[in-house]
C-alpha cells in the first residue's frame, strides 16, 4: 500500500491556490463585490503568466536537448540519458499547462457565479484561446475590465477561465443573456473581425431565443429545453468521504440509490475486493483523468462545486482519487417505472457530443406510440450523463428530467441540454 502524493509543482504553488480559492468563495453572486472580482482575477492573470512562462522554458529545453542529440552513434547509456532528460522536459511542461488550466478554473469558478450554468454550457466548445502571455491587447482588456467593475458592474475576463470561447469580456445584464464584448486594440484583418462578430451574434442570438442552426457544427436546427428543476448535487459529501479515505486509505458511499461515490488516497486493493460486483455493474467516471484536459470545461468546475478549499486542492494536487459510479440496471428500472425503454450505447457510438465522449455511456431513450409498431426514441449525449459525474448532480434528478424528453422530442428535435 502506498499513500498518493501531491504533484511537486502545485505543492510550491500551495499557498497561491489555497488563497485564490477563498477569495473565489468571497464572491457573492447575488450582489458581487467589484474590488474582490478586480483583485481575483488581476491574481489568476498574474499566476496563469507564470505558469505559461514555465511552459515556454520547458518547451525551450526540450528543443535544446533535441538538437544537442549526438549525429553519430552512441552508447546505449548515453542515448538513454538524452531521452530521459528530454522526456523530463517534455512533461514539465504539461505539468506547467495542467497548473495554468488550474488557474483558469478559479476563474470559471467566477463565471460560474456570475452567471447561468447553462447559458455557459455552449461556450466551452469552440478552440482554445492562446497563451495570455504577451498577449497582444492584453493589458487594453485589462484597463476596460477594471473600468468596469468600478462602474459597479459584475464581469470576468474569458482569458482566464476555460469555459469563455467567445469574445473577450463577458458582462453581466439583469434579467438576459450575458454580454459578450470583443477588444480590438490593433487593425486585424476584416474578414477575421467580421467572423469573430458573426459567431458572437449567433451565440447571443442562441442564449436569448434558445434556437439556432448547426450549432457545434452539427447540421440542422437545435432547440434549448428548460429543465423542470434546477438540479440537486450531493458534492457536500465529498468532504466527509475524503476524511475517512485519508484513515482508511479508500472510502465508498451510496449517495443515492444506485448512486456511489469513492475516494481513495492509498494505493490498495481492498476496495475492489469488498466492492468489485458492484462497481462491475456500474459505469465509472474516474475524475481525475478529467481535470486538466478540457472535458471540465463545459461542467460547473470542481473549484465552485467542491465545497472546502483543501478538499480542492488535493483533488488538482493528486493527493486524492474521486470516482462515481452509477448502477446501469438500477437506471433501466427507474426509466421502466415511467414507462420508458432505456437503451445504453458505448463511446463512439452513442450520440454526438460537440467535443469527443465523456466516459460512461450514451443513453437511448424509447416510449411507446399508440398505432405504430416503432417506438419515440430520443438520445441523451455523453455530456449530459456527464453531469452525474462532473457536477455531481443527483441521478434521480437525472432520470426525472431525462424521462420528460420523449414527450418533448417533437418540439425540441435535436434539444440541446439547457
């Protein structure tokens, strides 16, 4: 047995996180505090540069090492030694990028705050800003951030978060869709400003009517559905769980009927001796696979949802496990209770998602019509499964909105999880 131990890099990073963290809990979002929203991003865009300079110093070394390779033939020894050591660059470097995303999730924690999750939702599929490093207009959207805020105005920089891909500022309206701003602090070329537009208007003209064509670059028309209720989330009881892992070495808890959550801080064997029939039943989301490779950023992130600023950082640091499990003949019997055939597809085959498969399983959704032998069938993409997982939502919950979307399919052809 072996106790999992925190990456070196975010250990030197500690105090940092941990600071960021509580000021991101000081964050009201009812009536946010313009000084706490100017002082938390001014440090996420100072720790996210630091973090990207550490990336080019590594992406340095390992070129040097590269072209330093010996042309003529050497030991085994020698040439094992160079691998190794550009083998160490290289993944320093990702070390580097997995602590930048970090810092952009404290600030997808304040999107998260300011505004709707599910308005959010559809800006995370869209490529990647670039580096805020010497970024050309960057302190130009940092002036009109501060400006702003001082006008009493809730708003974050899409810079530093991972889930903001349109625009440059988004700014909060009462009672609408977020306002998403473009800053232009040079002459670009016309085509590229008048594409940037185009996409932000149609995002714009998405979240305000809830309609929109060959969104995610999916062919036809999408329809957003409200949900009945706001979602339930057992995340409260991460805490507890990951207190008796760190005792225990693992720790293991049915939040729900069919619904389990695992923490784990020894390396050990025993969990799935005691537990392994029923976490075979179970699709299983392994969380931290998840962190830094951008499959969070279309969920609530673990820096909001995760309720203890420790508990936070040794889930980025390493230090702990978290997975969820939910039981897949317990999930048919409750869609059969309603009337409902539910059919599982695997990743790859299930329903589209606009960026790749989250783990677990599509889910096909059947009723039958009265007068035709086919029944209604309605599919539920990866990525709202996911939210079980990602945003620890109740799977109840889950069952019970995901059961109206037969009866709502002919309205909503291609609905899109609002």
């Amino acid at each position: 047995m072996y106790s999992l131990q925190a990456d070196p890099l975010f250990e030197r990073h500690k105090a940092s996180i941990l600071r960021l963290l509580k000021l991101l809990r000081q964050v009201d979002g009812a009536s946010p505090d313009s000084a706490i929203l100017w002082a938390l991003q001014r440090d996420i865009r100072r720790q996210v540069i630091k973090a990207e300079q550490g990336v080019l110093r590594a992406r340095k070394r390992e070129v040097r090492l590269k072209q330093s390779r010996p042309r003529t033939r050497v030991s085994r020894e020698v040439a094992n030694r160079t691998k190794q050591r550009i083998e160490k660059a290289k993944e320093r470097g990702d070390r580097y990028r997995d602590l930048a995303v970090f810092y952009r999730a404290v600030g997808d924690g304040i999107a998260h705050t300011l505004f709707d999750r599910f308005d959010l939702k559809p800006l995370a599929f869209k490529e990647r800003s670039g580096f805020v490093y010497r970024k050309e207009g960057g302190q130009l959207e940092m002036r009109i951030l501060r400006a702003v805020l001082k006008r009493g105005v809730p708003a974050v920089l899409c810079d530093l978060t991972n889930c903001l891909r349109y625009g440059d500022l988004f700014v909060r309206s009462d009672d609408r869709p977020p306002l998403m701003l473009e800053v232009k602090s040079s002459k670009s070329s016309r085509g590229r400003a008048e594409r940037q537009v185009a996409a932000l208007e149609r995002m714009s003209s998405y979240l305000t009517t809830d309609e929109t064509e060959n969104l995610y670059g999916r062919v036809g028309t999408t329809t957003r559905v409200s949900v009945s209720a706001m979602p339930t989330s057992h995340a409260s009881e991460w805490l507890s769980l990951v207190d008796a892992a760190k005792v225990r070495g693992w720790a293991l808890r049915e939040v729900e009927t069919g619904l389990y959550y695992i923490a784990v801080t020894r390396g050990s064997d025993e969990l799935f001796e005691q537990y392994g029939e029923e976490i075979a039943r179970c699709s299983l989301y392994m969380l931290n696979s998840s962190k830094f490779d951008g499959s969070w950023s279309g969920y609530v992130p673990f820096t909001k949802s995760l309720v203890d600023e420790q508990l936070v950082y040794s889930f980025a640091a390493g230090e702990v496990l978290l997975l969820v499990a939910y039981d897949r003949a317990h999930v048919q019997s409750k869609f059969a209770e309603v009337g409902c055939r539910l059919a599982y597809e695997p990743p790859g085959e299930g329903p589209d998602d606009p960026v790749g498969d989250t783990e677990g399983m599509g889910w096909w959704i059947e009723v039958p019509i009265e007068g035709s032998s086919l029944p209604a069938r309605t599919a539920v993409s990866h990525h709202m499964i996911g939210r079980i997982a990602m945003e620890f939502v109740s799977l109840d919950w889950m069952i019970r909105e995901m059961s109206r979307m037969p009866s709502l399919s002919k309205s909503a052809l291609g609905a899109d999880d609002r």
